[in-house]
C-alpha cells in the first residue's frame, strides 16, 4: 500500500492475478468437455506461450536472457510445470461429471500447505506448533470434500475414491508437483529466471500435443471452444504477468495473504460457469483447506530466530503460486 494508506497499482494487479487464476478449473474443463484434455492443454498453453513470447519480446526487446538460465532450473522445474500442468489437465478432464471436477479443483489447492512441508527440506526453513494443525485442517478439508452427499466416514471417503482413483489421483499429483515447483524455483531459479515461464508453457503445450497424437481424442472445434481457449490462455498469461508486477513492487504480504482465497474463488467460478449446485461439505471443505493453507504459511519462520520474517519471494523463502515468472 501507498504511503496514503490507499492500495497502489502493482498490488491491485496481484488481486487481478488471483482472480484470473481462478477462472483455470470452470474453463479448462468446458474446453475439456469439448475437445478433449490433452487437446485443451495444448491449445491453451501453445497460445499463452505465444502471448507471453510476444509480451516479453516487446518489453525485453530480445529473448536471449533465456538462454542464460541455469541449466538445472530450466530442466528440473521444467518438467515439474509440465507435469503439473498436463496431470491437472487430465484430472479435470477424466472428472466422472462437473462436480467431481469441484472436488479434483479444491483437492488440487492441497499446494500452498505442501510448499510450506517440503519448504522445511528443500530450503531449510522452520515452522512453529502451527504446522500441525494447519496440515490437518488442510487434510480435514480434502476429507469433507471428497464425502459430499453421503455420510462423513471412512467409508464414504474410500468409496468416493475408488470410484474414479485415476482422476484423485492426478489431482494429489498435481498438488505434490506443484509444491516442488515452487520451492525449487527459489532455490534453483536465482535472480535471472524471468521470462521462463514462457518456456514452460511453450513446453507444457508441446507435451500436450505429443500426448494428444499418441492418444487421439474426440471432438468439435466451434467459436465458443475457441473463445474459451482464447480466454484461459490470455488469463493465464495476463496472471503471470499481473503477479510479477505485484511480486517486484507491490504489497507482497498482503497480496500473498489474499492468495490463499484462490480455492474459493475458484470454486465459486466453477459452480457458476458450470452449473453444479454446491453441498454444505464443499464449502466447509475449501474454507478448512484455506484455513489451514495460511495457518501453515503464517507459522513458518526464519533460520535464524534473530533474523526477521521473511516475505514470500525473497531468498529462501518459499514461493506462491506464479511467482515464477518475475523471479
């Protein structure tokens, strides 16, 4: 915030990333839905790469930065974005109906408090008591999530698994790779790793496509397939674009506080655009799961007990979603 109190322009553009990443599950499955998984993955990174290659040749007036990042970064968490990328695809995309596809959403945002867990090994950071319960809330989320319309046991949890594990499990998948991604892009990135988004996403597209030739799917392009394309493609890259901005001057506290809300924005998009009458237990669900999503991030502490607290995206210190871009 501005010295009148008053919020400045950067941090807004980091609200605006947010809100544009929460558009991701309700698009990607009504692509999905009508073209296919894989095919929307390609389609939607494929243009988001040509819309921020453009953006980043317009502004950097060159792209050989990009040859100069760290070999390690480019590999290692290269193939973590891909991997997150065409996993989340598929699990959205094999969802048995639309309201599963909720369910896959809400239990792919098991991240942030996996990014705090492997934050403790991957970068050497601390937390205090709040971890635990922070995790467990989180967890506790994913267990009345995945238990809507029957009873709150076991048993209805095991079932609701087995009947469709392949998109669960992607879905868990792709919050672990995720987790991995944003921790390693701090400790491998360093200073110079702007613009690698453009590579990832270039690569992500790729991948799809390959998938796609070696697993033809079904479906009809028509203007609204388009359009929704065009939409989630440009969001994504305008997110990346907008965090950035947020990230490298605005009120990286408070915008990344606020982070933590994407869950419910993105389910209150996705039962919006498509149609599905939300249960008591999903809600219950997302608000447990960013509960304990910040409750994990507010515990974590400095190395050293002398040292302040520091703030998301500096040295160290674990990443949120997107951060990549500007790093």
């Amino acid at each position: 915030m501005g010295r009148s109190g008053r919020l400045d322009r950067n941090t807004i553009f980091g609200f605006c990333a947010i809100l544009l990443w929460s558009v991701t599950v309700a698009l990607a499955r009504s692509i999905s839905e009508q073209i296919g998984p894989l095919t929307a993955g390609a389609a939607v990174y494929l243009t988001a790469a040509g819309f921020l290659g453009a953006h980043l040749a317009w502004k950097e007036r060159s792209l050989r930065a990009l040859c100069m990042l760290p070999r390690r970064y480019v590999v290692g968490c290269g193939a973590l974005f891909v991997l997150y990328t065409v996993a989340l695809f598929l699990a959205l995309g094999l969802a048995a109906d639309r309201r599963q596809t909720i369910e896959v959403g809400l239990l792919n945002y098991l991240w942030p408090a996996l990014t705090i867990l492997f934050a403790l090994v991957l970068l050497g950071q601390r937390a205090d008591v709040g971890l635990i319960p922070g995790t467990l809330l989180a967890l506790c989320g994913v267990f009345l999530v995945l238990t809507q319309d029957t009873g709150i046991t076991w048993h209805s949890f095991s079932v609701n698994i087995r009947r469709n594990p392949a998109a669960y499990a992607l879905g868990a998948f792709a919050a672990i790779a995720w987790a991995l991604y944003s921790n390693l892009t701090r400790r491998w990135g360093g200073p110079d790793s702007r613009g690698a988004v453009l590579l990832f996403s270039l690569a992500t597209g790729l991948m799809c496509g390959l998938l796609r030739l070696l697993h033809p799917e079904g479906g009809t392009w028509n203007i609204r397939v388009v359009a929704e394309v065009a939409v989630l493609a440009l969001a994504t890259g305008l997110a990346y674009l907008f965090w950035d901005l947020a990230m490298r001057a605005g009120d990286v506290v408070l915008v990344a506080a606020c982070s933590y809300l994407t869950p419910f924005f993105s389910t209150v998009v996705s039962c919006l655009y498509l149609r599905v009458q939300p249960s008591l237990n999903l809600w219950l669900g997302c608000v447990l799961i960013i509960a304990g999503s910040f409750l994990s991030w507010r515990s974590i502490r400095p190395a050293t007990e002398e040292s302040p607290p520091r703030r998301p995206g500096e040295d160290g210190a674990p990443c949120v979603k997107g951060e990549s871009y500007g790093s």
